[in-house]
C-alpha cells in the first residue's frame, strides 16, 4: 500500500515562552554584552510530534526560565550603565528605552521595565513589544500578552507568532481541562503563520510544516515550493512528502524521483513507496498488454 506523508512536526513549535532580550547599545563607551533571555523549555502535549518522529506524546511541565546574561559589573559600571540608558531614554531614543526596559525587567521592576517597553515600542523598537508580551506573561496577564505579541507578530518577529501559538493552545488545552485542543481556524491561522515567518529566515523544519498546511488545505504549488525548500536545506522528510504530493497530481515521474532521493537517504517509507510506486507501473503494463492482445 502507499504510505501517506508525515503530519506537521512539533520541532518548530513553541516549547515554551522565550524571549529575546538583545542589548544594542548605542554608546561605544560602554563594553560590548552577550544577547540574554529566557529559553523555551516546556514541551507541548503535541500528537503529531509521535506522528512524525516515532515517539509517544511528550507532557507539558510548567516553563522553567533561567537568565543568561553575562555579567556586566556591580557598582559603578551598572550604574553608568543604567544611566547612560536613562539619558538616552530621556532624548526619544528606542533602544535607549528597551534596553533600559530589559535591565528593569531582570531587576525585577515590573511596572517601569513595562513603561519602558511601551515607550520603546512607540517608538518604533522591533523587539520592545516582544519583551513586553513576555513580561505580561510572567505576570499572568495573558490577554496583555497575548495583545504585545500579536502586534509583534503583525510586524515579522517570528517567535512572537509562535509564543502566540503556545498560548493559544495553553488556553484552549485549559478550557478542557488540559487536555490538547484539536485545531481551530486560529490556532491554524497562528501555525501557519509561525512557520512562514520562520521559513523566510530560512528554517527547514517550519518550510516542510508549511508544506504539511499548505498540502493538507489542497495548495499544490505552494505545498511543493514549501516541500522543495525544506529539502534544500536539509529536512528528512521534505522530500517523502514532497513524492506523495506528486503521486497525488499524477506526476509518477516526480514522485518516483523524489523518493529515490530519499530512499537515498535511508528514508524506509520511501523504499516501501518506491517498492509500491513500481508494482504498480508493472501491473498497468500488464493490463495493458491483455488488452492489446484482446484488440486483436
């Protein structure tokens, strides 16, 4: 029998809720400082991650955030430090806001490091409404962080859609009693797009996940573009998929050649479908020849 393609992988999804404090600095004064913020680390009770790599569904333990941020120094260097961010914040600057925000945040004070984000976002900072949502987040005000990351989202950042996403299905797993939610229009809407946002920075996983939505919803091109993407930069299973959509449209040349690549791979279920895909080419050359001897 055909093998049917692989469901959407959990690899992209969000894992928990993550933020991405970046410190730009705009006085060269100051030292350099590593990028800090709070890993994803919790895992969604996601079916389809069994579907995809063989394993039984995974629990959902509560987010455990760590900082990792370098050190910046005590004393009088943290506190140039903030003031340097402080005067900069007083003169309109965005990053002198958000980066002020991000020192607030990790101090603890809530209600100016959310000051400052909101005027870092007004400004025009591309990852204020980011870190706001998070800090919403930390809060328990969801549908305030809900409200940042959409508007987040709405601007390209990728992990706003997916943080979007995770908590989404966190509420709708709530409303049942934590029980994983089967997909609504905005859980798909805010899948999709996720993954798009993540394929245009050239993620393979979130190409071939697109490829799965795109497929399942009936858009060819887009589902083989998507697919033949994933494969380019690497994905295991792009081109399985990418031959199951082919043999759907009737191009066996196409599939044939995709699952050849893969069976190149090792891919089992490409060999099988291979295997499949050849039986029965000889059986229609079979029938074909009875009915021509029949003719005559």
């Amino acid at each position: 029998m055909l093998l049917i393609g692989f469901g959407a992988a959990a690899a992209l999804l969000i894992v928990g809720v993550t933020a991405v404090f970046r410190t730009r600095r705009a006085s060269p004064s100051l030292p350099a400082q590593r990028a800090w913020g709070l890993p994803a680390v919790a895992h969604l009770n996601d079916p389809s991650a069994a579907a995809r790599h063989g394993a039984g569904n995974v629990t959902a333990p509560a987010p455990r955030f760590s900082w990792e941020r370098s050190p910046s120094g005590a004393g009088a260097a943290a506190a140039s430090e903030e003031l340097e961010y402080r005067r900069l914040d007083e003169t309109g600057d965005a990053s002198g806001a958000f980066n002020l925000g991000v020192l607030l945040h990790q101090r603890g004070e809530v209600a100016d490091a959310l000051a400052a984000y909101e005027r870092a976002e007004q400004r025009g900072d591309p990852d204020a409404s980011f870190n706001l949502g998070v800090l919403l987040y930390e809060t328990g005000d969801l549908d305030g962080a809900d409200a940042a990351w959409r508007r987040s989202a709405g601007r390209g950042h990728v992990r706003a859609a997916a943080n979007l996403l995770f908590l989404s299905r966190r509420r709708a797993g709530s409303e049942r009693g934590g029980v994983a939610p089967s997909e609504t229009p905005e859980l798909t809407e805010l899948e999709e797009l996720s993954y798009r946002r993540a394929d245009e920075s050239g993620v393979a996983s979130a190409a071939y996940n697109l490829g799965v939505i795109l497929h399942r919803r009936g858009d060819v091109s887009g589902a083989r573009a998507a697919y033949e993407r994933a494969e380019q930069r690497g994905d295991p299973d792009a081109a399985f998929n990418l031959g199951v959509l082919l043999y759907e449209i009737g191009d066996l040349d196409g599939a044939e050649a995709a699952w050849r690549r893969d069976a190149g791979r090792g891919h089992s279920r490409a060999i099988e479908n291979l295997d499949f895909l050849h039986r029965q080419r000889r059986n229609e050359l079979q029938r074909a020849g009875v009915a021509g001897e029949g003719g005559d």
